[in-house]
C-alpha cells in the first residue's frame, strides 16, 4: 500500500505543482507564509487519491 501512496503524491506532484512552478502568484497568509494555486490543486487531488487508504473506520 505504502507504493500506491507514493505513486499518488509523486504523480500529484508531477501534474499539479511542477506544471505550475514559479508560474503562479503567490496569496499571503495572515501569519505571512503563502500559498498558490498549485498548492491548492494539489491538496485537492491528494485528498481525491485518499481512496487508496483504508479508513480509520475500518479498524
């Protein structure tokens, strides 16, 4: 399972953040860190591959 979750950030990675590097406009947090929007896409996609993981519920 560990491989399949690799693979899934890797191709996350790959498709939503290097497609955008330094190609994107940084937003401004409150406490001065940042996000783009290959941050966003990213966090998106990676919680849509979650599906690979079992659930906590299935303990």
């Amino acid at each position: 399972m560990l491989e399949r979750v690799i693979a899934a950030v890797r191709e996350v990675a790959r498709d939503e953040i290097m497609a955008r590097y330094l190609q994107v406009e940084r937003i401004y947090k409150a406490d001065g860190s940042f996000y783009t929007e290959a941050d966003l896409s990213a966090q998106e996609n990676c919680w849509s591959d979650c599906t690979i993981l079992p659930s906590c519920d299935d303990r």
